[in-house]
C-alpha cells in the first residue's frame, strides 16, 4: 500500500516527543531528524517533532530547536509541544507555524505538569491563542487525564466537557482527549467522545483522541471513538511512550497497529503500512530494545487472502 491524500482519518504520530520523552535511549539529533522524516515519507498526517519545555523538566527534549532547524522545509509538517508563552516563543522562533498546548482535567495532574491550577494554565492558553491567531499558527490543545487521573481517580463527565468548550472559546481550533495513564474502556470513550462533539458542533473545531495502551484496551477505544465520529488520533512509532510525571504511564497506541487496524476494516490512514514497519523496525534498532507493537512482529494481514466483509 502506498502513502496518498485519501484519508477517512488522519494520524498524527507522536514518537518524537511523547514516546521518547520517556524511553531510557538517548537518540541523537540526527537520529531524531531521520525518524522524523521516515514518518513523513510513510505519510502521516503530521509529527510531534518535540517539546518547547525547561530541560530541567525533560532533558530529551532539550535539542527540539535543532531539530527543527535540521528539518527545513519538512518543519512544515510538523507540530510541537508547548507548556507557555516561553514555549511558544521559542517554537515560533524556529519557524514552526503548528503547537500543541495540554491543560488536565484533574488539578493535581495540572499541578503535577505545570506547578498551577487548571485556571491558570486556562488564561494562559488564552493569552497563546490571541497570539497564535495573529501570527497565524495553528493552536491545538490537549486536555490530560480526560478520561481518569492517576492521582484523583474519576474525573467527571461535566469537568472534561467543561474544558472543551472553554478551549474552543478560546480559539483553540483543534482539541485531543486524552487518556494518559490508560484508564479507558470503550463505552467510556465513546460516550465522551460523542458528548464532545455535541458540545463543539458548529463552531469548527475538529475533536481527537490521544491513547495509551497502558492496560491494553488501546485499539478498542480507538475503534469506539471512530465509531461515533473521531477522525483525529495520535499514535506512536513502536507503541512507545508515557508520561514522566504519572507513575505507571506506558506507551501510546502504536502507529502501525493502529494503521493496520483502520485499513483492515476499510478505513483510510493515506499512510503506507510497510513504510511504517520499516520505519519501526528501524526505531528498535537505534533505541536498543524492542518495542511494544505487534504488527511488525507478526506482519500485516494480507487483504487479499483475509477479505473483510462489507470493508
């Protein structure tokens, strides 16, 4: 299969920054700037080529800025994370024209990322969303800990609806819920999800998902969510992955799991399978270990030979 603009959903891979921010590896800049591009040649909607973060933080991230720049014109592609204003300074000084900002729906989650209170990383993300609407960055936002928190427990439906509405009031164009800590099972995601869309319909705002595959009901909540209406999702490279300041937070879906998935039950990725599998393989090569995701292990199921009916 090969790579086109044909998408019934779009993957944003997120192994740059989300899956080697927790990896024990130390990848290389070069190293970095080849994943990034083996990913875009297999043809993913768009990278999350690093984070804009204090490396007293998260010291991988600290190089983001040079890779960007090693990029070139393939930045275009890309996304990044930022906590602030500080941090989109900086992306925006390297020319990155796309950012993602995150706040939690749980305050000790908050307190955990940022050292504030959930309203304050709220008026923060507004006072980026004027600035990104005048310079002309696309600004999407990620709410944390949507479907539970590691530290609180349940985290109500009200809550994560709450958030959502007040990001996309905010001009914040793109909004991902997040499953940080793996948490989820797929009625609860379906019926956030389809609550969420409720809440913005109308006011232009494409809604994702952000998965980890902590407790490995990853795929099935992908799935549950592609069923009621998402047509945005993160993944990572290899399935790795997890966040360094929830304990216990394993890898994100992985890209070509969850791609193969998809295209088994005749939904459109645009992105070429066996590019990614290439890609994977080569990933564990450099990180020196294996990695979580299943596919490249087994191979892809030949469509051919194992025709789904009605897809």
């Amino acid at each position: 299969m090969t790579h086109s603009e044909e998408r019934d959903v779009w993957v944003v891979d997120v192994a740059p920054r989300d899956g080697l921010q927790n990896d024990p590896a130390e990848l290389t800049v070069d190293d970095k700037v080849e994943l990034v591009r083996r990913l875009l040649a297999a043809g993913v909607y768009r990278v999350e080529v690093g984070s804009f973060v204090s490396p007293k933080w998260v010291p991988k991230m600290a190089d983001t800025d040079e890779v960007v720049r090693r990029l070139g014109p393939a930045a275009g592609r890309c996304t990044c994370l930022i906590p602030n204003e500080r941090g989109y300074d900086r992306a925006v000084a390297v020319g990155l024209k796309d950012v993602r900002t995150v706040v939690a729906a749980s305050a000790t989650m908050n307190r955990k990322n940022f050292g504030c209170e959930p309203e304050d990383t709220l008026a923060e993300i507004g006072r980026v969303a004027r600035r990104a609407q005048a310079d002309g960055v696309r600004l999407w936002a990620v709410v944390a800990t949507a479907f539970g928190c590691p530290f609180e427990g349940r985290v109500s439906l009200g809550t994560v609806l709450d958030l959502v509405r007040r990001l996309a009031d905010l001009g914040v164009r793109e909004v991902l819920l997040a499953d940080t800590t793996g948490v989820a099972v797929p009625p609860q995601v379906a019926r956030l999800c389809e609550a969420s869309l409720s809440v913005v319909a109308g006011m232009g705002i494409q809604l994702g998902i952000h998965l980890h595959n902590t407790r490995n009901t990853g795929y099935a909540n992908a799935f549950a969510a592609w069923q009621v209406g998402i047509r945005l999702m993160d993944a990572s490279l290899g399935g790795i992955g997890g966040c360094p300041f929830a304990p216990r937070a394993t890898g994100n879906i992985a890209t070509e799991d969850l791609v193969h998935m998809l295209e088994r039950s005749g939904i459109r990725t645009g992105i070429d399978l066996e590019a990614l599998i290439r890609a994977s393989d080569w990933l564990a090569d450099r990180l020196g270990h294996g990695v979580p995701s299943l596919v490249p292990k087994a191979g892809p199921v030949p469509a051919e030979v194992y025709a789904v009916k009605g897809g």
